[in-house]
C-alpha cells in the first residue's frame, strides 16, 4: 500500500484497535493501514507481497510514496472517501476517519484487481522496475479479483468501525468501546457479508466470539439437514477434540433450553457439560441460536469466558444478524446448486442420448459417476440371474485390474446389500456406522464409500461402488445427489437401449431369413427398388445374380430335411464369403438364393457368379451322403440393369431365365440374362 513513512514515538492508536483492523482485513479480504492526521502510520495488516516486493526497489517505492500519499492527502483534505487504481494497478480507497467533526486520521484499504486483464497490466509495470520474474508472479497469484462494489462496501465497514474505536477511546471505557465497534458492525456488517459465501461466514462469526469478546474457547455448530444433528464446523482455542465428529442432537441438554427460546442459555453444570463431548474441566457453556426464521441455521457456543448482560446481548444481536445472512448464504448457495444441477443434467442427458448400445450406455454411466463423486477406485457390478451373483462388469483405479474377476453372492456384503433392497448406500465411516460394523479395508485409503443401484423399469440390475474419494474427505450427500443423477438418466437410457434393441431385432427378423441368416427375399425385392431409382438419378448400372444349387432336391429326400436345412446354411455361408462386402446377399426361397452388386456392369458380374460357383464346387462339406470335395454345385444367371431390364421386375425374370439357360446346359455353370 506504498512506502509509508516512519513512525513516531507518539503516534499511537487507540486501545483495541489493532485486533479489531486486523479482524476486518480477514472480514474483507484486504490490507488495510492506519495512518494520523500527520501522515504517521498507526497499524497496518495485510499487505500485499506484491506491495512488499515494488517497495524493495528505490523507484517502485517512490512511486508507492507519492501514489498513496496524493490520495491520503486528498481523503484528509477534502474529507471525504477517494477511489482510486494505484500505478500498480491495485484498486485502493483512501477514507478519513472523522470524530466531532474534525478528521483525526486515515484508512488506505486495497489489494484486489478489478477484472482479469489487469494482473497482465500489473507485470508489465513491475517488470519495468526490474523485478524477478518468478517473484512477481507468485505476488500477483495472491491477490483476489472482486467486484468494485464490495470496496465500496468494505471501506464503509472499516471506516465506520475506525471512526467508532477512535470516538471511543476518548470518552469512553473499554467495555463501551466493544460496544461502539459492534453497533458499527450491526449497522454496515449485514450488508457486507451478504456478498459472502457460507464457509466465509462461519470464520466470522467465530471471530467475532474470538477477537471483540476475548473467549477463551469457542466453537460454531452447523445444522445437518439429513441427520438433524448440529456439527461441529469451526472452533477457536482448541480447535481439535472440542466436539466428537458427530455433533450434538437438538435435544441435547446444552442446546435445546437456547434452540426452544431462542435466546441465549447459560450451563455452569460441568458434569453435564462434560457428558455431551465437550472437554473434561469445562466451566462454562454460553449458546448463542442463530434462526432464520423458524429455522435454526446453527449455535454459537463461548466456552470458560464470563459474558456480562450488555456482552451477551450484543453478542445475540450479532448472531441474529449473522443468522440473516447466512440464510441468504445458503439461498444462494442453494441455487447455485441447482444451476450446477440442471447443468449436470443436461450434459448427461446430451451424452446418453445419442447412445443406443446397452454397453456404450453403462460405459458413459460409469464413467459420470466416477468423475462427479471425484472417486480414486470405483467399479459397476451386473446383477447374473442365472447364478444369483453381482459381477464386476467396469473397474477403474489402482485395483482395477484385481476386483474385475470379483463376483458377490446377491444380498452378500455392501453390495449385494444395495443390490437386494435397492436403496443407495453413503458412508463416511466404515468403522463408526452402526449399519455396517464393519473393520476398514486395508487397501483403501479412507474408510468412507458410496454405493447406488442401478435400476430399470422398478429392477435392479445392478451397483456403482465409489471409493478413495479424490481429495481423501468422506463422500457427502451432495456426491450422493450427483450419482443418482446420473442412475435417473442411466434408467432411461438403458430402457431406451433396450427397446432400441427389440425394435432393432424385429426389423432383422423382418428382413432377415431365418435359417440361414442372409437377408430375405422381401428385403432383397426393397433393395431391387432403390437400386433401380438410384441407378436412374445417377446414370448408373446394377446386376443381379440368380442361384440355384443342383440336385438340392435329390438331396434333401435322401437324407432329410435337417440335412437339406445343414447344406442351404453351409452355402449362404460360402456364398457369403466368396461375395464382395458391397454385395447383397439374400435367400430368394427354397435352394434359390440371389446376389445384388451395386455400381457393377455384367462383364465384372461374371467373374464374381463364377467365383461363387468355384467356392461350392470345391467346398467340402461335412454332411452326411456328400464325398469330400465336390459333392454339391450350383447354376447362376445373371442380368444387369438397365442392360438387360429396365425395371426390378423385368430384372428377376431376365436373371431367372438365364438361370434356367445355365440349368439346361448342364447346370454347374453361369449364364448371362442378354444372352
């Protein structure tokens, strides 16, 4: 905040105003610097290194000195708030404190950017007065970017609470001087920490307790709504082993004379005290509700500290306020929630739906609900209803390669427990929850874990095991909410999947011959129709090709139909092989099948009939009453569009007719539609 000058033997501030400057720096996030009437510095807090590291060069610090000086003069001279960006491009305000009328000193606040481009405005300035360039970036990491609204805000807090301490410490006690600093606080505090987010707020409230009431111990208590419990979320003076991890109920002795009266309760009982998990030797227990509306948001609990009636009043008053603001903390953070929800929603929602494979479906599942939880280990289990088991289907982790081959017994271990009553299962801690009883396992890292089912259409078939969440706290039920997300969507998309599947199967079965697999003749004759209209918008040409095995009828007499059904579903399989992948291989009827070759003339038709008829000719087929080789041929015709037929009709009958040519002169060979 600029090189300041040196301080005077006699320049002091009033009584407690260095815990207070220093709570607010924390309240506000800025540095803050006291200076008199004469341009001496009094306190200062939280200077920015980067302030720090301008000031330890000669020309950075002169311009620090004149910057903030110019404006400090302003402020004192003028009397009123000047905003400024300082020649580092810091946003800074210089206000006067001002007691009877007369300015008696004044507070520099600052330290934050104002929007992002200014930090590259910052090291362009400091790299001209020759910093280190690994220095200046860690010192521009530690500033904050804010709205400008919040300096506005944060100098009016700081200015009024200093104009407080100071009119204090001339006619009043100390005791009047806590007094006075809290009505400021009430009366600028509230519009503030409105800005704030929940978890910032509970340091304040805490300091409050801790700095302007000099409590031995204090710790803030949080409501939970899933367990209805009040935890234990941040404490001063012995921060650990205050409060066992689990909280306290509602009806708990110490809390619940405050929580039904809404007011504060005082316990001197140190049997009692001591019962409910505080340390042994307590003395005192004063509880401060903290309502909104008819909600109690948390409790406020000063340990082994005396509070007089004025102290406890304002100190209620406080918490109420506080109350205030937390409850709109939450709000915000509520909708802030839901936005991330609906977010969430529809990214998952966008992913799943294109999908249309039962596999694809798991696979996208799995892997949302392994990023969302933040699991190291995880892995998706498949309900097998022949062998009543859960199966490892997906793993992902360090153990992956281990618990793929695992498999549990359905309603065995947490698992199969989820698995049979179908509801999730969160667990913080594997050795404290009294559902489980169960020791910690050796090859995890935490003792907590996250298990969902899977359910479709009202049936499980299966789980999702989350382990090791990533940063190594137990899962939450905001992970818990992000995971069902995902198992909604899973639900309808794998139900989609499946019906994709049936529809997809019935449409096979539609066009697909039953035996032997090729496709059949009223998907060949929709086939015969879109290639005759392709072939006349593009001016091309088609061919199609008749097949009939010889003495296929002699045959299945003989030996008898499963024999005959054997030998048409080992020839649609050479056929199948000797065709080219562009082809259309289909079973016309009975020991007739046909061949489709798109964009191709009947001179390279030929060579691929003939090629069809050597690979029969020289197949062997393993069935009864054929020799080794040579057993079993076939006759071919071949027509092409629109050479030989101008229409898929005319194009079946030229290719037949041919057939019955080929048929005529031997069989064993091919003929060609124009012939």
């Amino acid at each position: 905040m600029g090189q300041r000058a040196p301080v005077a033997a006699d320049a002091t501030a009033p009584a407690g105003w260095g815990p207070v400057q220093e709570a607010l720096g924390r309240f506000t996030g800025l540095c803050l610097v006291t200076f008199d009437a004469g341009g001496r510095e009094l306190t200062s807090t939280g200077v920015p290194e980067l302030c720090r590291l301008i000031g330890t060069v000669p020309e950075g610090g002169r311009r620090c000195a004149s910057w903030c000086g110019r404006h400090r003069e302003l402020a004192a001279t003028e009397s009123r708030t000047v905003f400024y960006r300082c020649h580092a491009g810091l946003e800074c305000f210089a206000a006067p404190v001002r007691v009877a009328g007369g300015t008696v000193g004044v507070l520099l606040g600052g330290r934050t950017l104002a929007r992002p481009g200014d930090a590259g405005e910052v090291e362009a300035l400091t790299r001209s007065l020759g910093l280190p360039a690994g220095e200046l970036r860690r010192a521009i990491g530690g500033l904050t970017l804010d709205n400008p609204r919040l300096l506005s805000r944060a100098a009016g807090l700081a200015t009024r609470a200093a104009e407080a301490i100071f009119t204090a410490e001339g006619h009043l006690a100390a005791e009047r001087t806590r007094t006075a600093l809290l009505t400021s606080l009430l009366a600028v505090g509230a519009e503030f920490v409105r800005e704030r987010a929940p978890h910032e707020l509970y340091a304040v409230i805490i300091d409050a307790a801790s700095i302007l009431f000099d409590a031995r111990r204090a710790c803030l208590l949080v409501h939970d709504e899933c367990t209805g419990r009040f935890r234990l979320r941040t404490a001063f003076g012995a921060p650990s082993g205050l409060l066992p991890a689990a909280g306290l109920p509602a009806d708990s002795p110490l809390l619940a004379p405050a929580l039904r009266g809404r007011a504060p309760s005082l316990s001197t009982d140190r049997a009692r005290i001591s019962s409910q998990g505080f340390p042994a030797g307590t003395a005192s227990l004063a509880v401060f509700p903290l309502f909104a509306g008819e909600r109690a948001l948390g409790v406020l609990c000063v340990v082994d500290t005396p509070l007089g009636e004025a102290e406890t009043a304002l100190l209620a008053a406080f918490c109420h306020t506080a109350a205030l603001a937390l409850s709109n903390a939450q709000l915000r953070e509520e909708l802030s929630r839901r936005t991330r929800e609906l977010e969430r929603s529809n990214r998952i929602r966008e992913r799943l739906t294109p999908l249309l494979s039962w596999s694809e479906v798991l696979e996208a599942v799995f892997e949302e609900a392994v990023s969302l939880a933040g699991a190291r280990e995880a892995s998706l289990m498949l309900f097998d209803n022949a062998q009543r088991t859960l199966r490892v289907e997906r793993a992902h982790g360090a153990h992956a390669a281990v618990i793929r081959a695992v498999s549990v017994a359905a309603g065995d271990g947490i698992a199969g427990r989820v698995a049979a009553e179908g509801r999730p299962l969160l667990v913080e801690d594997l050795t404290l929850d009294s559902r489980l009883h169960r020791p910690r396992r050796p090859r995890y890292r935490t003792a907590s874990c996250l298990v969902v089912p899977l359910v479709v259409r009202g049936r499980v078939i299966g789980v999702i095991n989350l382990a090791d969440k990533e940063t190594d706290a137990p899962f939450c039920s905001e992970d818990l909410d992000a995971v069902l997300a995902v198992t909604a969507h899973a639900s309808w998309a794998l139900q989609r999947s499946a019906l994709h599947g049936r529809i997809r199967s019935l449409r096979e079965q539609a066009v697909t011959d039953s035996l032997t697999g090729l496709a059949n003749r009223r998907y060949l004759e929709m086939r015969l129709r879109e290639e005759a209209s392709r072939a006349k918008r593009h001016g091309s040409a088609f061919t199609l090709t008749m097949l009939d095995l010889d003495g296929f009828k002699t045959y299945n007499d003989r030996e008898g139909h499963p024999a005959g059904d054997a030998l048409l579903i080992a020839i649609a399989r050479v056929i199948r092989t000797a065709a080219r992948d562009s082809d259309l291989v289909a079973r016309y009827g009975g020991d007739e099948f046909a061949v489709v070759s798109p964009e191709t003339r009947v001179p390279e038709a030929l060579p691929l009939a003939e090629r069809i008829r050597e690979s029969v000719a020289r197949h062997h087929f393993d069935l009864p009453g054929l020799p080794a080789a040579g057993g079993i041929t076939l006759s071919a015709g071949v027509a092409g569009f629109p050479a030989d037929a101008g229409d898929p009709g005319a194009l079946v009958r030229a290719a037949d007719a041919a057939l019955y040519r080929a048929k005529a002169a031997g069989r064993n060979r091919i003929a060609h539609g124009g012939e």
